[in-house]
C-alpha cells in the first residue's frame, strides 16, 4: 500500500476553495441595500434640514428689512410729533400768528404721501391746530381711545392706535402727549399712517400666494397683515401661543397653525421690542416642496437600483445555488465508489486525516475496520468479474446496514478491500462492530449457491503528538493479515502500540 501520500490527498482536499454561499450572498446585498438606504435617508433629511434652516434665513432676512422700514417710518414720524409737542409749550408760541405758527410747528415735520396731517387737540380734546390748514374745522375727539390714554396715563410717550377710520382712510394713529412745564395735561399731537404705506410695501416684495406678514401691536393686535382681509384688521391674537413668544423674545421662529386662515407655516420675528413686531410665515407645504421633488426622485432612484440589485442578488444567488448543486454532485462522483456506492479511496484519506486531527484535539480513540473478501480472486476467476462485482456489492450493503452513526464512514479501500472508520471506539467495541459485519455478510452468503466470508483486521488508538494515521492503517492491515493467516472468516484485533495480535 502507498501510505505515504495519504497526507498530501488529504491536504489538496482540506486546501480547496470555500464556495460562495447564496445565502451569505443575499445577507450580504440585504446589508448594502439597509446601508445605502440609511445613508439616502440621511442625505435626504440632511437635505430638509438645509431646507429649513436656508426657509429660516431667508425670512428672517425679510422680516428685518420689513421691520427696519416701518421701524424708520414710525421713528421718523415720531420726531416731528415730539417736535411739536415740544414747541407747543414755548410761551413766544401765543403771540405770533396763525401762518408763522403754522411754520415754527411743522416746518420741518415729515412728510410722505402715506402720512397724514399732524393735528393738535388741546385738554377738553377739541381740535385747536391743524397742518393742513390755517382754519381747522371744529372736532371733538375725546371719546377716542388714543386721546384718554394721554391724558390718564402721562408716561406712556408714543402711541399707536388700533387700526381706525381716520380723516376718510384707513390708518394707524400715532400720538403724543403734551405736557406743560408744570405737569399739566396740555392736550395731544396726532399723526397717522395711512393703511396705504403697507399696501405699497408689501406690493414690493416677491411673495408667495400663501406667505403672511402680519404686522402686530404690543398688545397682540393686528395692525396689517397680507393677504390683506379687513376683517382681519384689529383682531387681537396675543393669546395664541406663539404669537406670545413673538412679542417676548427678542428674535426666533416657531411652527404653528394659524388662527386667521388655518394654514402650517414656519413664522419668524424680528427685534420685538419695536413698537410694532412684524411676523412672517411661509406654508411648510410650500417650503419643502423643492424638498419633496428631491426626496421623491432620490427615492424613486433607490428604489429602482435597490430591485435591480436584489433582483440581481437573486439570479446570482439562484446561479451560485444550481453551481453548489453541480459542485456536490462531482464531488460526490469524485468521492464515491461507482460500482459499491461507498466512499472511495481519496474520501476516505481526506476522512481518516480530519479523524485523527480531531481525535488528537479531543484525546478520543480511533478505530479502523480493514476488511477483505476471503478467495474472492479464485472466486472471480471462476465465476467472472460480473459475479464478482455481485459480491463486492453485497458485501457493501451488509458492511453499510452494520454502521449506522453519522460519523462513521465506510469506503472501498481499493480491489476486494474495504475500510471502516470509527470514531470514538476503544478497541473491544470496534471488534464487536467487525463481528457483526462478518456475520452479517455470512448470513448473506448462506443464501446463495457459493460461500463468500470475510476476514476482518481491527485497530484502534488514541492519536498522540508523535503518532501518524498511516500507524493506524498499519496496525489494522496487520491484523487483517493476521486473520487471514489463522484461517480467514473472523475477525483479528491488533494490539496498539505494540501491534501484538489477538484472534
């Protein structure tokens, strides 16, 4: 026997390739796809994120340029009311006449067409001066609200009314208090901004058909607002929730449900410690709508590659399984033995090498069935090789149903020869399996018009650092030789390490 290259078989077959699994393969694509999935999303919310805060800088950009403009108007304005209010109390005031009266009052207050004409009401609210002529008519405006508020409260400087028919136009009164040297109540200086300043400086601005601007007093009244509805106009919102914020921080932007139309808007404020707050909102639906043409286009995208790849993932998976299939089936032919269907030769070195690795690793026993056909070259002679494969045969089927675990593994070792390996087995028990098959191919034998026995060597040993699994095959086929010498039909133990025989 050739036993010194049963280790170099062994290795080329331990040393083959690991095949390509289809199930790794489809857990493999799984993961891609949940990982470019993760990172689209993350791409895409990144996107909204940017959305929103470029939405937040834009519109606070508009807010404060909005803000700055009326905030410079109501400041511009407001010094020409303090300008009168201050000369009025002059005492030269009373001896000059009307028209230089008229020119030391109001000759440098300002003047826009939106403004309207400063008026002067004295302490019983009867109009006394007028701007806009010499002669003014006679009014009383005591019962206004801007009018008691001056004269109840000295320190309250200026104030913006509720948005009123003034003078035949819609407008915002901006007033102040007249006080004499002494702390008396004097009367009021008035003013107004006609609703048409706001009119023409919405109109400037590019805005969508849903923004909202709503310009708000302190107390949470509505002094303008686009898309302008007059009913709208004086309505008090300071109890909304955010609109409370808007007049409490200096700066910021909530999210919200408008009370006056309903909508989801993104508002923003600046400086709310003007006189008067300007808010702007713009409709989320609108401010991520370029979002959701992305977000729509990246996923419709992901979504086309992620079915490709799995539909790929699963030809792949399905060509790699039918390779599998062919692989086992070679390797099965390449394995087995054609006529006995047993393993062969080249399987059982592979086997009987990974055994021992693992005997020595475990310090568990290894035996080892040698079997040989008694006169089965006389008998194939005689009868011819097809009788002879009949036996071989035979015998295959009686050594298969003596050796039932999973571990085990018979083979034809070459000719008339077959091997057993046991795992596990201390020697008396692999001689009661060696038994058990000569007795079992006897019986076969008893059936048929010619007696076919076999002899039966037995070894078994637990591997050691210095031992080799050719001693193993040695001791065994020692013992086969042995049992064959003492008259063949039995079965023949060797005696390891010292390879004394018993029969």
């Amino acid at each position: 026997m050739a036993l010194g290259r049963h280790n170099n078989t062994g290795s080329r077959l331990s040393s083959r390739p690991r095949r390509l699994s289809a199930k790794w393969l489809i857990l493999s694509s799984i993961v891609t796809v949940i990982g470019f999935s993760v990172i689209c999303a993350s791409v895409v919310f990144d996107m909204r994120r940017g959305e929103e805060a470029l939405a937040r800088q834009t519109l606070d950009n508009l807010a404060s340029s909005i803000d700055a403009d009326i905030s410079r108007n109501l400041e511009l304005y407001d010094v020409s009311l303090r300008a009168v209010a201050g000369s009025l109390v002059m005492p030269e005031l009373k001896d000059v006449s009307k028209p230089i009266r008229q020119l030391i009052l109001f000759n440098q207050a300002a003047s826009a067409k939106h403004f309207g004409a400063i008026e002067v009401f004295d302490p019983e609210g009867r109009l006394t001066i007028d701007a806009s002529t010499l002669d003014p008519p006679a009014e009383d405006r005591s019962d206004e609200e801007y009018f008691s508020i001056h004269r109840d409260h000295p320190d309250v400087g200026l104030f913006i009314s509720r948005p009123m028919l003034h003078r035949g136009s819609y407008a915002i009164v901006l007033s102040r208090r007249i006080t004499g040297a002494d702390g008396r109540f004097l009367g009021v200086v008035v003013g107004s901004i006609r609703f048409s300043y706001f009119h023409e400086l919405f109109s400037r601005l590019r805005l969508g058909p849903s923004d909202s601007i709503t310009v708000v007093r302190r107390d949470g009244t509505v002094i303008m607002r686009t898309p302008f509805d007059l009913d709208v106009i004086g309505k008090n919102i300071g109890d909304v929730p955010g609109v409370k914020r808007a007049l409490s921080e200096p700066s910021g932007s909530y999210t919200g449900l408008s009370v006056l139309d309903s909508e989801r808007r993104l508002y923003v404020w600046r400086d709310s410690t003007n006189p008067l707050v300007v808010i702007v909102g713009k409709p989320w639906r609108d401010l991520l709508n370029l979002w959701q043409e992305e977000a729509v286009r990246i996923g419709a995208t992901m979504t086309a590659l992620v079915l490709f790849m799995l539909a790929v993932t699963l030809f792949l998976a399905r060509e790699i399984g039918r390779r599998a299939q062919a692989e086992d089936k070679l390797e099965e032919l390449a394995t087995t033995d054609a006529l006995t269907g047993l393993k062969n030769r080249r399987k059982f070195d592979a086997t009987i090498d990974e055994e021992w690795r693992r005997a020595i690793r475990q310090q568990m026993p290894l035996a080892l069935l040698m079997i040989d056909a008694d006169h089965f070259k006389t008998y194939n002679d005689t009868f011819g090789h097809q009788a002879g494969d009949q036996v071989l045969i035979g015998i295959a089927i009686c050594i298969s149903d003596s050796v039932h675990r999973a571990g085990d593994c018979v083979a034809r070792y070459g000719g008339e020869e077959f091997a057993v390996l046991l795992p596990g087995l201390a020697p008396m028990d692999a001689l009661t399996v060696a038994e058990k098959i000569r007795l079992k191919v006897q019986q076969w034998s008893d059936g048929s018009q010619q007696i076919n026995t076999v002899s039966i060597g037995v070894a078994s040993m637990i591997p050691g650092a210095t031992t080799d699994w050719c001693d193993l095959v040695r001791a065994a086929d020692k013992a086969l030789y042995a049992a064959k010498a003492n008259g063949r039909n039995q079965s023949a133990l060797a005696s390891v390490p010292e390879l004394t025989l018993a029969a």
